[in-house]
C-alpha cells in the first residue's frame, strides 16, 4: 500500500482521509466537529483515531498533507484604485488563492475606511492599484495610511513597478511586514496573479497557519508539504479534473458549487472563451481559474436572502415540482426563517427536504450567474454584434455539487439543475447541457492536495467518489459527523 | 504589447521632455456601438512609435471605461474615435463625466465620422468642443496631426 493522508482543518469539521496511491482508492475517512476554538489537536486525534480502524499503518509516520480554513480561513482585505480594474483584478487574486474576502476599498482610503478596514482584522493585506506607468499617486496614498493605521497584518505590495519599491520602504519604515510582488494588473487588459499567489501561499504558512496553531498541531503528522487554503485545494482539484493528468484527458470545462449555510461558492476551470460567433470580448481578462464567494447566498443563514432576491413564489414553483400542490409562498418564507434562525437544522420529511432543494437550487441559479459572463447585442454601423463580459461557461462539461443539500439531500439533481441555463435568461452565459456529479464523501479537497503530486492517482480516485445523482451504488456511505 | 526599439528610443525622448521623466499614457479606443478598430488601431501604433505609453481598449468601448482605464493609468490623454456617426449620442456628457471622475485635468481628444448630417465641419467641431473635447479631428487627419497636437498641449515640444 502507498498510503497518503489529507487533513481538512475546516471551519465546521476537522476531516481526515486515507488514499491508497497505488490502488487509486479512498482507504477510509472521518469527520469530526472543528475544535479549532478549544483545541485544534482534540479533533486531529480524533479523526486520526478513526481513521486508525482502517489501517495498521502508524497514521503519523503516513505522509500527510493539510490544508484548512479554520478560524476565519485566510482572511483578506484588498485595496486598489479603480473598482472594475486594479480592486477586481485584486479581489480575484486574493479568491483565486483561497482567501476570504473581508474587505474591497478602491480609490484613495479615507479615514472612515480605514477604520472599516481596521475593523475587518484582515490576516493579509494586498495592496494594488495603477498599472507599470499609469496612476502613482493612489497607491502611495494608500501605503501611507496603511502604514499610519496601527495594524499588524502583513501587507503585498503588487501595484504599479514604478512605486510599489517606495510603497513597501513606507510601510516598512513604519514596522510593518511588506512585500513587494509584481503588479496583478501590469497592463490594462492583463491580469498577472502567480507571484501574487505564491506569496499568499507563504504568508499563509509563516503567519496564518502558526498565528491559529494549526501549524504547530500539523507538526504531529509527517507533513511532507506546506498547508494551503481549503479553497486553493478545492481549486487544484477543479483544475486537474478540467484538464485531466499529464498525457491524459481531462473533463473539459468543469464547474465546482459548494452551496454552504452561508455562502455560496463558484469554482470553474475554463477559459470562458465565447461559444457563438461573431463576439467581441470586453472588460478584464479572465483567468483559467476562477472562484467567487456569494457571502450572501447559504441555505441556512442566508435563507431569507435567497428569498428576497429569487422571491418566495418563484422558490414556491420550485418545491411544488417536487412536492406537489402542497406549498405556498408563505411556507417558503417561513421555513427560510426557520432555518436562518437555527442553522443546524436538518429537513425533516417531503415537504422540507423540497424546500430545501428549492433554496439551494435559487441559490446556486444566481450565484452562478454572477460568476459566469454575460452577453448583449449591440447594433454596430457594421451590422449587429455581441458584446461578451466575463467568462462564457456555455460549453462546460460537467457540474459537481459540495454541500450538505446537494451530498444527502434527496434533490441533488434538482438543486444542480440552477446552474444550467433556461431559454429565459439567454444573457447569462451559463452552462448548456452539463453532466452532474456530486462530491458525497467531501474529498475533493484531498483529490486537490494530491493533485500536483500525484495527477494519475487523484484523477481516478476522483472519477470513482465523484458520482452521478442517480448513482445508487456508493461507494461510501454518506458521512455522519461522530 | 512589446515596444519596437525605435519607440523606446523614442519614448526616452520624449519622457526626458517631461520633469517628472514619466512616459507620457493615453488611453485611446473606438467609443459608443461602432465596431470600427482600424482607424484606432493605426493610432495606436503611431502613437507608441511616437513614444507615448498607449493603453488600447480596442472597439465598443463605453464611456465609463475610457475613463476608468484613465484613471488607472494615470492618463496624460483620451483619445476617442467615432467612426458611425453617433458620436453626439456617445460623446455629449463625455467631458462631464471626466470631470466627475476628477479626470479634468486630462487632454480629451476626438476623431472620426462624428456624425451623419452633411458634414458643416466649424459646427461639428463647435459642437464636440462644446462637449469637453479639447481638440476635434474631421476624417481623413493624419496621426501626426494628432501626436504633434498632443506634444504641444502636454508642453513636450513647442
């Protein structure tokens, strides 16, 4: 056996997974409820005891590898000059590499928010604006009040070359910890994310990771790489599923929904290039990578909003289909109440488990909207012609659902089925016609710690968790914490 | 968007005209519904030949992003191009808004086929003018008309 362990040290559970690498298989796993705010090493041991009846191996000798977004995860405040330009171009940097977003300041930082910004207690800074030769004055700004507000969160200096040099010595003078990284948005129409990423990465380990004592817990493992945000794992595995392993065929374009109890989050692995003639692309470039957070869009704390923004009668028509005739508007409201209050509630019966599905699937019809492009005809002296946003996720291959509704609800399909595009909304360049699958075991953050290392192995443990909604063979029982 | 040795030598040149030794940035892009990108795209190269940074933003090019990739870019200049005539549709509030963008100090310039009425062109440029544009070319004006202008307005040559 080639044994290979992966710790997820979430915001919710601690889990823990045991691959065979040379039988492409999930040996076993566990989950247990996150003690990050006691005792981050009460549910480490407790996992590693589950696990333990699955094998005879020492769990601490097997080579482990751990990402974790306990304790608030990677929390990040970005600052740049023009909101639909150096500040987006940053916010997506910063959620490419796993972070939480807990604060977005464009232009010249004022007093007031600055004390917004202080008040978020961001892990990191990421300070952008201008491109290599444009706008100096705004980010020399921003890095003088940076260093006057008495924070101290490391700060990545990654704006225009020409003065982020200046706008580190400023912070640094000031005692803080700066960076320099090469500007995310160097030109007007390119987005440059890697050093950006690769410091995010190290600073996550030096300071975060240590900061909230998962580092020193993950020294009892035989950790052979460096921790990394869950999202960042969830992002590999997107990618490596997208592209398959080297000399082998991927899923083409592949889209991730994790629908939570209070955020909805999109990953895709595609280009977004467009799927109909004739378009012409505008606004920033996309990368390959994508990944957005609605933090106001979860099935459980988040209910009454999905309400608000869908409408009761629309989430009606939904659970009706599953559950017919017995709903109405004023149930949904109700449950969405319900469930905004206790957010560990479990649907119990038809009628629940209906209006359950029909959030999720609200929730993830308008999440995947805000991620996806969109398109519009504009009639130009040459005739009509389509004007393309965003990423045109038309041609994705394949759906997979994360996220309690959609891994044990009855209605996974259903919910998924709010990603697809209706002949309702052909603006929105959602996908076509993709095939679904569901992470029931949550292991896609193990198949993303394992894929750079071992693509061959992770692909095909993947391809036999990941599974169809009509699968009714599992391989692994669904997954009750202990 | 690799810069020929010619417009580096160039841009050293005209850079060094400036006291704060910036290379001097325009943004340039056809504004409004027209899918015309020729006409700009024969700027573009003019310009950076000339020596200036050129931010490009191609064809079907809102307002509000001429101005957002000035702001961005720290722009000496906007150049605008029309070419389908509904330029008044597109450019009426430009200068306005450029001013509200705290843009007022950048040099607005237009070109093209501004608009579609038998051309009466001291009234058209009358009218552009009216809207913020500090300078207004009627087609068929050379680039160097414009980079000359320009140099002029940005007090890099006399």
């Amino acid at each position: 056996m080639d044994l290979a362990l992966a710790i997820d040290f979430g915001s919710t559970f601690t889990k823990g997974s045991l691959f065979d690498l040379a039988q492409q298989r999930v040996v076993g796993i566990a989950y247990q409820p996150s003690t990050v705010e006691s005792d981050v090493a009460i549910g480490l041991h407790a996992v590693l005891a589950r696990l333990k009846q699955h094998t005879s191996h020492d769990l601490t000798r097997v080579p482990a590898r751990v990402c974790s977004s306990a304790a608030g995860g990677l929390r990040m405040v970005v600052v740049g000059l023009v909101p639909s330009l150096s500040l987006e171009a940053a916010q997506r940097a910063a959620l490419g590499a796993g972070a939480k977003i807990v604060g977005a300041f464009g232009h010249k930082l004022s007093r007031s928010v600055l004390s917004s910004l202080a008040a978020a207690r961001p892990d990191l800074i990421l300070l952008a604006g201008g491109i290599d030769g444009g706008d100096e004055e705004t980010i020399l700004h921003n890095a003088r009040a940076l260093a006057e507000l008495g924070l101290a969160s490391p700060v990545i200096v990654a704006g225009n070359q020409f003065v982020a040099e200046d706008c580190v010595s400023i912070l640094s003078r000031a005692g803080r910890n700066a960076t320099l990284a090469a500007n995310i948005l160097p030109e007007i129409d390119r987005i440059e994310v890697g050093e950006v990423h690769q410091l995010i990465r190290e600073l996550f380990v030096k300071h975060i990771t240590q900061a909230k004592g998962i580092e020193r817990v993950a020294q009892e493992l035989n950790l052979v790489t460096p921790i990394i945000p869950t999202p960042a794992a969830v992002l590999r595995a997107c990618q490596l599923l997208a592209e398959g392993p080297p000399k082998r065929a991927g899923l083409g374009d592949v889209v991730i929904v994790d629908v939570g109890g209070a955020t909805t989050d999109v990953h895709s692995a595609s280009n977004g290039a467009p799927t109909r003639p004739g378009v012409i692309r505008r606004g920033l470039p996309e990368l390959f990578l994508k990944r957005t957070v609605e933090g106001d869009l979860g099935v459980r704390i988040n209910a009454m909003t999905i309400v608000e923004r869908i409408g009761a009668d629309a989430i009606c028509d939904f659970a009706n289909t599953l559950h017919p005739g017995g709903l109405n508007a004023d149930d949904v409201r109700a449950y969405a109440e319900r469930v905004s209050d206790d957010p560990n509630h479990v649907p119990r019966g038809a009628q629940e488990a209906a209006l359950d599905a029909a959030l999720a699937r609200s929730a993830i019809r308008i999440a995947i909207q805000r991620h996806a492009g969109s398109v519009k005809e504009v009639y130009t002296g040459a005739g009509l012609a389509l004007v393309q946003y965003g990423k045109d996720l038309g041609d994705v291959s394949t759906v997979i659902g994360v996220g309690g509704v959609i891994a044990y609800g009855e209605h996974g399909e259903f919910a998924l089925q709010g990603a697809v595009s209706t002949p309702e909304a052909p603006v929105a360049l959602i996908p076509n016609g993709p095939k679904f699958l569901i992470d029931q075991s949550y292991l896609l953050y193990g198949i993303g710690l394992l894929a750079e290392e071992f693509p061959d192995a992770a692909f095909d443990i993947a391809s036999k968790v990941l599974l169809p909604p009509s699968s009714s063979s599992q391989l692994l029982p669904p997954v009750t914490p202990a | 968007m690799n810069s020929p040795e010619s417009s580096m030598k160039q841009s050293g040149e005209v850079a060094a005209a400036r006291p704060s030794g910036r290379q001097p940035v325009i943004v340039l892009g056809t504004i409004g519904h027209d899918a015309h990108i020729v006409g700009s795209s024969v700027l573009r190269f003019a310009f950076e030949e000339a020596g200036f940074r050129v931010v490009f933003l191609g064809a079907v090019v809102p307002p509000e992003e001429f101005i957002s990739a000035a702001k961005e870019s720290a722009a000496d200049a906007i150049l605008v191009s029309s070419m389908y005539g509904m330029g008044r549709i597109d450019c009426a509030d430009f200068g306005d808004k450029c001013k509200e963008a705290g843009l007022g100090h950048v040099k607005l310039y237009l070109g093209g086929i501004l608009v579609t009425d038998p051309e009466h062109w001291p009234e058209t440029e009358a009218l552009f003018k009216g809207y913020g544009f500090d300078r207004v070319y009627p087609p068929q004006t050379k680039a160097e008309t414009a980079i000359s202008d320009l140099k002029k307005d940005l007090g890099l040559s006399s």
